[in-house]
C-alpha cells in the first residue's frame, strides 16, 4: 500500500511539513523551535527562556516533524543525522546527495491543486464575470460544461454581486494590455461631466465593491483636440471601465510607461477602496465597538488589514465598549464602512474624522425628521 504524501492537505499541519522541508533542504541543523520561531516570526533567542510547548500550533508541529524525517528515510535511508542531543535542544540534519529528494511528492500536489483551482473556476462563472472567465478558457470542453451547468441550474456557487457592470467585457483586454505594455487611447466620461479624450498607460486593474478601475498613467485631452507632445503627469489616474466611451485603439508611437516596483502596493496600502483624498495622511483612527457581537464580528471581518483590537470587549471606566485602532488615511470610503455599521460603531480619534461622520449624520437626521 503505497504512503501517504505528507505535503496533501490543508491546514497548519501542512503548512508545518513545508516549512521543515524547505528548511531541512538547507542542510544545517533545525530543531522544534526553529521552525515555530519562523512560523511566527519569533526574534532569535526567544524560546531559550520560554517554553515553546504552550505555543500554539505545537501539537501539529510534534506530528509535521516525524513525518517529513520519515518520508526523507523512505526515499533515502541514513539521509538524517542529529546533534546527539536530548530534549529541547535536540535537533536534525538533512545529509542527502539529492537536493530534493521528495519533489515528486510535492509536484503532484501542486497539480492536484492546479486541478482544484481549475475545478472551482469551472464552478464559480457567477462569481467572475462571465467575459473575465470566457477569455481566458476560449473554446475548452472547461467553458462548454460550465455554461451546459448553468443552463440546467445545477451550478452551485453564486455571488451577491451582479457581474452585468458595463464595460466589464474590457477586464480581459486591460489586462492584456497592461502584460504586453501597451498604451491606449479612448474617450472617458466621468459622470455629470463632458467626455475628454485620454491617452492611458495601463498599469494595475482593482475591484472594489463590485466596481472595476484600471490604474495608471494619462494624457489628458479635449474631444477633437490634438496632442501637444507635452504629457501632463497623472500618477496613479483611475478609470472606472464603465466611464469608457467609444473605441479603444492601441497608440504604437507613444511609449509605454511602467508602474514603478511595488508602487501600487504603496499606493493602496494606507486606505480602503481607490480613493486618496486631498490633505489626507496617515493617522491612528481609533474606534468603539458599542456591542459583544459587533465587536466579535469587527475582528473576524476587519475594516482595514492595519486593524488591531487595542481593548478587548468589557466593562470599562467609562463604559461598555471593546476598541479597535486602524493605521490608516481616512477617506470616503473609510466613512461608508463605519456609517454601515450605524450606532455600532463610534469614532474616537481623530477629532477630523469624528466631525466628519457627525456632519453626515445629522444631514441624515435633517434629511428624516417629519
């Protein structure tokens, strides 16, 4: 009976096995508390006075480690040696010829979860738009089976967000443009406004709540007037694609201009949607959670990837509340996520963005009293 493959499966277990594997491949000494040090980011020295028993997680690691230093005996025997010690400082090393003794291993799980990827693609043609999902598996047996499954109602993934935006069609030519450096000329329409014609280099695509923008550099002409050659910079310019207008052309005598390393990164790191609002900055937005239940929920679905929970839910001096801190640049985006929440949530810090919500707010009251 053949064995079975340590690498499948999901979880903290496998994540364990390829962390010991990556590092045994190093052919210096590990030990348990190598590996639970670089799982959670543990600066050196910090389990020689602390236990590493009690850390989380160290119950998969006891059954992760034996099992890579077995499979690595399986394949090539005498291949582990260790430093002779007991107890915590006990550690082993990989003295193998072969630099990857178990790469078949990991290569089939590797297709296995290629194969599952393609298999939920398959499944979730109402979760990506339908033209998104069309280019990229043009005439497969993968594209003729999914929609033979949603014309018979048995397709069962779906998402609360109609994918019938307009101009949606485009992400797949965006997003070729953007690979094979292309620059683009088309018309935008911001709304209320007269169109303008812009000359785009592409450069990221993001969604945010169900809206798709593309992002990059742009001349910025009238209808009907020409290229002055002289390019006003507009870092960062967002379109949302269903503001185009007209026909799209490639422009073949302008050079492209690339994104530079990890700007778009940066660029959306400290806010939450696509919106950088004048004079905004990066601040300590501090807020009150006014129920248990909201609170438990604010920690299983964040505001912002900066959210930290700075006071636990309880009785305080001054009340009942639990607290959260966000390290970011309040925008309007960030207002629409708190005001959902309505009476739930209440802003602390900054003063700014406490008025903020105050002002909408008593618009809203103005707006509903009788």
């Amino acid at each position: 009976m053949p064995s079975k493959n340590i690498f499948a499966g999901c979880g903290l277990r496998a994540e364990f096995v390829n962390l010991i594997y990556r590092e045994l491949m190093k052919r210096d000494y590990l030990a348990y508390a190598d590996i639970l040090a670089a799982y959670y980011g543990r600066p050196e020295g910090y389990y020689e006075k602390i236990s590493y028993s009690s850390e989380v997680g160290y119950g998969e690691l006891k059954k992760a480690f034996p099992e890579v230093l077995d499979a690595l005996e399986r394949v090539c025997s005498n291949c582990i040696e260790d430093n002779g010690k007991r107890g915590k400082g006990k550690a082993f090393r990989y003295i193998g010829e072969d630099d990857d003794p178990l790469e078949a291993e990991r290569n089939a799980v590797v297709q296995k979860s290629l194969e599952d990827y393609v298999s939920f693609c398959k499944a979730s043609a109402g979760i990506l738009p339908t033209t998104w999902f069309s280019s990229f598996f043009e005439n497969t047996q993968l594209l003729l089976d999914t929609h033979k499954e949603a014309e018979s109602g048995t397709s069962h993934i779906r998402s609360s967000l109609e994918q019938n935006l307009t101009n949606i069609h485009l992400l797949p030519f965006f997003n070729k443009a953007i690979t094979n450096r292309r620059v683009l000329r088309f018309g935008y329409q911001p709304f209320g406004q007269e169109p303008f014609t812009l000359t785009f280099h592409p450069q990221f695509l993001k969604e945010y709540n169900g809206r798709w923008f593309v992002f990059g550099e742009a001349e910025r002409l009238r209808v009907g007037e020409q290229s002055s050659g002289m390019r006003e910079p507009y870092q960062a310019y967002n379109v949302p694609l269903d503001r185009i207008v007209g026909e799209i052309c490639e422009v073949d005598d302008v050079e492209y201009i690339p994104a530079e390393k990890g700007f778009y990164q940066n660029f959306f790191h400290h806010i939450i949607g696509v919106t950088h609002e004048k004079g905004a900055k990066v601040e300590q937005v501090v807020i009150h959670t006014k129920t248990k239940y909201q609170h438990g929920l604010l920690l299983t679905k964040p505001l912002h990837h900066s959210q930290e929970e700075t006071l636990p839910f309880g009785e305080h001096e001054d009340g009942c509340y639990g607290e959260v801190t966000l390290t970011i640049e309040p925008n309007r985006e960030l207002r629409g996520k708190i005001l959902l929440y309505g009476e739930n949530l209440e802003v602390i810090n900054p003063q700014s963005l406490r008025e903020q919500i105050k002002e909408t707010l008593e618009k809203l009251i103005t707006q509903y009293r009788i």
